[in-house]
C-alpha cells in the first residue's frame, strides 16, 4: 500500500476548504498550477477522483468528502501536538476536552465540571453535540471524556467504556403563577397540566414517559425542546411546567426565576463519563468522576 504524503494531503485540504484551487493560492502562496499536480497526485495515489467542476468552483467526490473529513482530523491532531508540545516547554496549561451531549442539562453539566473548572491547571475546550458524533471525536483522542446522559453502546462502532457518575431524582419546575395552579395536590394536579418536555430521544423524556404511564398522568404538552437550556427559558416565559435534575434546584430556581412543585418519586436522570480508558488515568477526569460520586448524585442501584 502507497504511504500517504502528507504535502498533496494539505494542498487538498485547503483546496476542499476554500472551494476553489485560485482560492487556495491566496492561502497557499503557490501558483494553480503546482496546486493542482499536487491534487492530481494524490488522486492517483488513491485511485480516485476528489472534485468534481461546478460552475467556476469545485465540488467534492463522494471519496472527496471522505477524505476530507480525515483531513480535518488529521490537521486538527497536528495543530492540538504542536500546542501541547510548545505548552510543555513553556509551561503552559494542558489541553483538556471535553465532549457534552446536547441532550445534558447546561445547569448540572457546569457542576460536574467544576473540579476541571475551579483547578487552574488546564485550558479547557468543550464541544457540545450528539453522543455519537462525541463518541467518534473520542476514538481519534481529540477528546479526552464525553460526559452523557446514557452510556455508549456495546454494539457502537467506538472502543469506549462507561464510567456511571451516578444518578438524580427529578424536579418539577414552575412559575410563581403556574405554581400556584398546580402545586396543591402534588403530584396528581399534573394530570392534564401544561409541560414543557425533553424530545424523546434524551433520557430524561424516557424516564418521564415511564413514570407519566406508572402513575396514570397524561399531562398536556405545550412543546417538546431537545436543548435543555432553550426549555428553561421558555419555562421561565411561563409557558409551562418542565423538569430537571434535582441536583441544580437551587441553580434553576435561581437563574430562571422560578419555584419547585416538587420531586417525581422513582423517577431518575442518570449521567456518565465515557473515556477510552477502562482505567481511568487523566487526573481531570478522576477528579470530575470521583467529585460526581461522592458530592452530587446518588449511586446507581
């Protein structure tokens, strides 16, 4: 198998980034033509077309964009080694990643965190996206820890291991008015109130539906929000009552102007740091995982 030069690679990044080989010659301070036999010989390394003509740009190839999805990983891995190592000999922090599922609460994430936070001792990037996307960053180790409201799956693609930080009980949130409606007769006045729910592809919306169907409410749901963040706030508009983790029910009170009708008996939001390690090693990930087990949520059962 031909070795990969890592020269025609990059001309063919900046090309596919830039959408046109004149384009890239501003970035590139060559001539279109050194460009393009760089292009045509990767090309013929690889047995295969990457653009395509369209109009007065380029367009990708099937293989094209794949390839150009493992060139945005395999230039973000140089810029990430020549960071770290030039942090090494100046002192600078370490890098620490780390991936949040979209489906987290923002409010609790921030706790979990915190050890990482409040420690000084890392520059710190977080990417919030799907578990699955995350999980592909993880295997490539542009990440160092995914934190997730499920644990990712045996049968993934990914060599990943779980780590259970724990599990909350969940809170009932409503405004000042809304509260005064349906706080007497707790939990039972949920039957037919309105509710701000999760999307049903979060945990928590699951873990509610099956406590909505054990208790026998079928409450009226106003609008289902997939970003937690986005659901509080149309909660604080008083649009209806929504739930959350009741780790943070001092933080959601506080930050939305609004009061808790109460806790859901048996009904749980359960999170997880997911690394490539079966061991955990990473000192930032020790601390936010032994943190989570011992000061915020309860064991899993």
């Amino acid at each position: 198998m031909p070795s990969l030069n890592y020269q025609h690679l990059y001309y063919f990044w900046v090309v596919a980034r830039e959408g046109s080989i004149a384009a890239a010659t501003h970035k590139l301070f060559v001539g279109q033509p050194t460009i393009s036999a760089q292009i045509h010989a990767l090309e013929q390394a690889l047995g295969e077309k990457l653009f395509v003509r369209r109009g007065r740009g380029l367009a990708l190839t099937e293989t094209g964009q794949v390839a150009a999805r493992f060139a945005d990983e395999i230039f973000a891995l140089g810029t990430e080694f020549m960071q770290t190592v030039k942090g090494q000999a100046t002192g600078s922090p370490d890098r620490f990643a780390v991936g949040i599922s979209d489906a987290l609460p923002k409010l609790t994430t921030i706790r979990m965190l915190q050890p990482a936070l409040s420690s000084g001792a890392y520059r710190l990037v977080f990417r919030i996206g799907k578990t699955e996307a995350l999980l592909t960053d993880l295997a490539v180790h542009s990440l160092d820890l995914v934190l997730a409201d499920a644990p990712a799956p045996a049968s993934g693609k990914v060599r990943a291991f779980n780590h259970p930080l724990g599990r909350s009980e969940v809170s009932v949130f409503a405004t000042q008015a809304l509260a005064a409606e349906y706080g007497p007769g707790f939990p039972r006045s949920l039957d037919g109130a309105p509710f701000l729910l999760q999307t049903e592809n979060t945990a928590l919306r699951r873990s509610l539906d099956v406590w909505f169907a054990a208790e026998g409410i079928v409450p009226r749901i106003v609008a289902e929000v997939e970003d937690s963040a986005l659901l509080q706030v149309l909660g604080q508009q008083g649009l209806g009552l929504f739930a959350a983790p009741s780790v943070v029910e001092a933080e959601v009170s506080h930050a939305y102007g609004v009061r808790v009708l109460g806790r859901l008996p048996h009904a749980y939001e359960h999170f997880y740091a997911i690394s490539v390690e079966r061991r955990l090693r990473h000192p930032a990930v020790i601390a936010i995982s032994e943190t989570a087990r011992t000061e915020l949520f309860s064991p899993e059962e």
